[in-house]
C-alpha cells in the first residue's frame, strides 16, 4: 500500500461519517476555545489590575481547572459514540483482510486530524472571542476598558498540552477496545443490543434511599455556615440516586407498564415499552447523564445571576453607610475627635453629610439553645453551629441619639431586639446575671451583623458604658485571648458622588493614621464605593463563570442527546423496517416514536426540576453567606432559568427527533 493510502482513507471515512464526526469535532473546537478563553482570562494583566479583578482572576483560574476536568470525562464519553458507530465498519476492514496494524494506521491518522481541527479550531476561534470575553468580564466588574489585543502564550502552551495528551489518550482508548474485539463482533458491534434487564429491585430502592438522604440534607439544613460543607455530600447522594433510579428503576417503571395490559398491549405504547427495555441499561445512563447535567447548568446560572441581578441589595446590606470609621475604644474624646476629624475633613471638601449615626459596641458570639439564658463555652463544637448567635450591646445614650428620642435605663434592664426568631422570654441572662427586658424594639442600629441572615443576632442596648465594661470583662475570663473589643463607630453617608466619596475617605484615612499613631490606637475603616468595586468583582467573576459553564454544560446535553438519539435511530431503524413490512403504517410509526419520546427524553427534564425544587433550601442558604437575602429574586431566577432551559430543551428535542424520524425512514 503506497503511503498516502492511509491518510486518505483516514479523512474519507470522516468525511462521509460526517453526521457523527461533525459535531464531535465541532464540540471539541468548543470545548477547546472555552478553556483557552477560561485560561488566557485568568491570565490576563488587564483583569488582575481592575480594582477586584484579584478575585475575578482567582475564580477563572478554579473555573479553568474545572473545565479542564470536565473537557477528559466529556471528550472520553462522546468519543465512546464514535467507536461505538465505527465497529462494524472496522470489522468488515478487518475481514477483507486488513489487519488490526493497519486498522490502527487509519484509527491514528483520523485521531490526528479531529486532533489538529479541534485543538487548531478551538484556540484559533479561542483567539478571536478572547477580547470578547474579556471586554465581557471588565463590564461586569463595572470597570474601564483597556486598550490592546491580548495573546497568552501561556494559555496556548497549556491548551496545546491538555488538550494534545488528551486527544492521545482517547486514541489509545480506542485502539485498546478495536485491539481486543474479534472480527465478527466488530461487525455486530454498532448494533447489539442488550437483553431484557431484570429489575434491580434493591439497587432502584437504594436508589431512592440515596435521594431521600440528598433531599432531606437539603431541606433541614438550618445554618448557612454548615450548609457549604453539607452541600457536597448531598450532591454525590443526589447524584448516585438519579444513576440508580434511571439505571434500575427505569427498568423496574418499565416492567410495570408491561405488566398493565391495557396500557402496554396498544401498538405505540408496545413498540416504545419493548424497545426501551431492551436496550435500557445504555439508555439510562445516557438520561442520567442529562439529567445531572441539566441540574448542574440549572442551579449555577440561577445562583451566579441571582447574586448578580441582586448586588446592589447585597452591598447596600452588608455596607449600610457610605463610609465607616471605627476605633479600638470606648473612651468618648478619641471618638469626639474622630467626629470632628470626618466633620473637617467633609468642610473641606464642601460635601454634606446627610446621616451620620455615633455609637460605642460591644460584639461577640454565644450559644442560645432557648429558655433566658446564654451558654459561653469555652471550646469551639460543631454540633452547637446551629445554635450559635452573634450579641451586640450599645448604651441607652447612643440608642437614644440614633432613635432621636430619650431612653433611659436602671442598671440590670435591657432594651431588646432580634433579627431573626423572636425572643419570648421577659429577661435574658449573660454570664450570669439576669436582666430585665423593659422593652422590645424593631428599631435598632444599622450593622452588619443586624441586616444579615447569616447569624441570628441580638442586639441588646444597656444603661451605660459600665456595664458594656463589665460584660467585657467576663467575656475576657472565658475567651481569653480570643475575646472580643470595644469598638467605638463613625458612620455617615454624603450627597458626594462615588469618586467624592472615595476622596473623603482618603484625605479621612490619612488623618486617622497620624491621628492613632500618635494615640497608640488600633482602628479599621469601610469605603462602601471601594467595596462595591470588590464585591463586583468577586459576583462577577462568579456570574461570568456560571453562564460559561452553563453554556458549556448546555452544550454537553444537547449533544448527548443528539448521540443518543442517532444512535437508538440505528439500533431501531432494522426493527421498524421489519414492522412495517408486516404492516405497520407510518403514522403508527410517528405515534411510536412519539410515544417512545414523551415516556424517556422527558424524564431527565422533569428530574432536574425536582432537583432544582429541593436544592433551593441549601442554595438559599449558601446564597445568605455571600449576602443574598433576597428570596423572591431567587425563586424568579429559579423560575426563569428553569422555563428557558425547558425551551431550549425542547427545541432540541424537535430537532433531534426529526434527525432520528430520517434515519428510521431510510
């Protein structure tokens, strides 16, 4: 055989396999350009040097590594539909007399030209939306645009090397499965079917025990701190439950249906049960497969555009005031003087202060499982995360000033208020002493802590500064090093633009470095414009990966189901051209089909809406961690992304089952 023979049969058996080889090689051109872009993105000068793009470049490069991971299972699974179609072909080359070396010649020449089109497709397509993505990524963060065309060297490398030991792998896979075959079942190989499964009864009960477990995590979870950790471990119960389910109980659904003779014994409906079943192991791991795909794309694109869509509430509830200056005090002139520092410093500036709230706090952790009484344990316990509390004391004084309205106290009662679950009790005991509530409130300093729902807080406003002194020094006996301080707060807001903002804030911070080195003072300060441009950061970095890998993840359906559906067309077209030379009618053709459809592609669509329904308590309270209280923008997120992914999940099934109609025409 002259040289050139190989590597012409190679690119005329992709040719004329176009109708599988086409979308395998544009899914790899996809895939391909996705993690360049990930990895030049992560890379990129211009994103590190935003305000933020820190984070925002920490999140491409986790983002990049997961679509690293993804792209070998993803690849390696379509690539199995390939060889799966190409057996026979192989076969019957091997029965003319090639031998299996030289069926490996042309195995390597066609893996190294949909190597070459979708490495050199992918980071050449890569290239071009690049700058895209990037402008994409800038206007997100909300910042300016530099100028330039950007090309990783980097990112090339690492795409060349991923993506080239990848594609190796795959063909060797390949080589391996066509090495160990014999002839004659490589001729039969792109179209043996399966026998009847039995009904794995335990396994499909186990199945279900997996979900039940996976749902019940997620709906109890209670504190969001432990939801982050418990998340994972419902997600692989839920995971191996919707394998278990489509894999065995799938089969076990079908033997009912089969044993309900009015249902199974109409035309359609005993076509589509009977064909199903023989052939259903394969099949459900393929429904699986979408269906946890499907979840996937699902609760990040509803998550990461909840976070987005909200950002502004969230920054407004985690930084109430424009600007925050506090001391590490409670003595009244370093307070007085750092009122009058920011009072100046506004003067000078000619920008007017429209709020400005003074107080002296008190901060720290306890244990409230109910009853009046606070538990100060002196070890940290998992077990008691749920039940741990964040109290806040202030002086009857600074409550009075922020309410507008004179409160006074007797020494040993309490003003009280709660963020969360109300407090029934008439008094409340901290470390040992009982005091009285002489009343409740709604109405209690803007913070932090109180506007979030991340821990249950308490506020609590006592008579004087005494006794926030005497609660801290019990503190001390038990936390030790550990306890926390009194801070004594400067927090206004202005009528300054963003930039005046900063700049008041700038000339503020400055005077109060000279002014605590001098005092020996500790102190922290909170610019709410300079956090907005982090937290922009940090939601739109994850807002941008979560559309990417929605995307990317999208696509992995929509070609799944394609491969399934050319594949079960092949497997079925002999079956129904024996049917309907016995006298099965088109129409009856189109009902089976139509039948067949509506009882299995559906069933991964539905799944992933009830996953999507019981991971909503968990993803709420993650959400909550990053500051998101806003649960009705949730559910319309969940809601949206839901409805738009049914549609586009249609419209693929319209195409796809036209594709699958064709082949059993044929």
């Amino acid at each position: 055989m002259s040289g050139s023979f190989y590597p012409k049969l190679a690119a005329t058996n992709i040719r004329k396999n176009a109708r599988n080889y086409v979308p395998y090689i544009l899914t790899c051109i996809f895939t391909v350009a996705m993690y360049y872009i990930m990895k030049s993105l992560s890379l990129n000068n211009g994103i590190e040097n935003v305000f933020g793009g820190g984070t925002v470049a920490y999140t491409l490069k986790f983002g990049s590594g997961v679509i690293a991971i993804f792209s070998v299972i993803f690849l390696f699974y379509t690539n199995s539909f390939l060889t799966k179609k190409r057996k026979k072909e192989f076969g019957l080359f091997n029965i003319l007399g090639m031998e299996k070396k030289h069926i490996a010649k042309i195995m390597a020449y066609e893996s190294m030209y949909t190597a070459l089109l979708g490495i050199g497709g992918g980071i050449g397509f890569g290239i071009l939306l690049d700058k895209l993505m990037f402008v994409a990524v800038i206007r997100i963060v909300k910042s300016e645009i530099p100028l330039g065309f950007y090309v990783s060297d980097k990112a090339v490398v690492s795409t060349l090397m991923l993506f080239g030991v990848l594609f190796l792998l795959i063909f060797l896979n390949s080589l391996r499965l066509i090495h160990l075959a014999k002839p004659i079942e490589l001729l039969q190989g792109g179209s043996v079917g399966e026998k009847e499964p039995k009904a794995k009864w335990l396994f499909a009960l186990f199945g279900i025990a997996c979900l039940i477990t996976g749902y019940y995590i997620a709906v109890t979870v209670k504190n969001p701190i432990s939801a982050l950790s418990l998340f994972f471990l419902s997600v692989i119960l839920v995971i191996v439950g919707t394998y278990c389910l489509f894999t065995a109980g799938s089969i076990a659904f079908l033997k009912i249906l089969k044993k309900n003779k009015r249902y199974y014994y109409k035309t359609n409906h005993f076509i589509s049960v009977s064909g199903m079943m023989y052939r259903m192991k394969q099949n459900a791991v393929g429904l699986a497969n979408i269906c946890i795909l499907s979840t996937m794309v699902l609760v990040m694109i509803s998550s990461t555009s909840s976070l987005m869509i909200g950002v502004e509430d969230i920054i407004n509830d985690r930084y109430p005031y424009q600007l925050e200056f506090s001391a590490y005090t409670s003595d009244t002139d370093i307070i007085e003087d750092i009122v009058n520092m920011v009072n100046e410093t506004s003067d000078e500036e000619d920008i007017a202060i429209t709020k400005r709230t003074v107080y002296t706090s008190l901060q720290f952790s306890a244990v409230y499982k109910g009853g009046n009484e606070f538990e100060f344990p002196e070890k940290q316990d998992l077990s008691l995360l749920d039940y741990v509390h964040n109290i806040c004391f202030i002086t009857a004084e600074d409550y009075s000033n922020y309410i507008g309205k004179n409160v006074t106290l007797n020494d040993g009662e309490v003003i009280f208020y709660s963020n969360s679950k109300p407090f029934k009790e008439d008094s409340v005991k901290i470390f040992g002493k009982e005091y009285i509530i002489k009343e409740r409130t709604d109405n209690y300093i803007s913070d932090e802590f109180m506007d979030s729902e991340l821990i249950p807080t308490f506020g609590i406003v006592v008579n004087d500064i005494d006794a926030i002194n005497e609660i801290r020094a019990e503190q001390d006996k038990i936390y030790g090093e550990n306890s926390s301080v009194i801070l004594s707060h400067c927090k206004v807001n202005t009528d300054g633009s963003a930039e005046e903002q900063k700049s008041l804030y700038d000339k503020v911070w400055d005077k109060l470095t000279e002014y605590t080195k001098v005092n020996d003072i500790s102190y922290t300060t909170t610019c709410r414009e300079n956090q907005r441009e982090n937290i922009y950061g940090l939601y739109g970095g994850l807002f941008f990966l979560g559309i990417f890998m929605g995307l990317l993840f999208t696509i992995a359906t929509v070609l799944i189901i394609y491969y399934k559906q050319i594949s079960e067309g092949c497997d079925d077209k002999n079956r129904f051209e024996i049917m309907q030379k016995v006298g099965m009618s088109e129409q009856e053709v189109k009902s089976s089909i139509r039948s067949q459809v509506l009882m299995v592609f559906f069933m991964p669509l539905i799944m992933a809406g009830i996953h999507l329904s019981f991971a909503f308590p968990i993803v709420k309270k993650i959400l909550i961690m990053l500051q998101l209280s806003n649960v009705n923008l949730f559910i319309a997120c969940n809601i949206g992304v839901f409805l738009i992914f049914a549609l586009i999940y249609i419209a693929v099934y319209l195409m796809t089952s036209r594709v699958y109609y064709k082949i059993i025409k044929r």
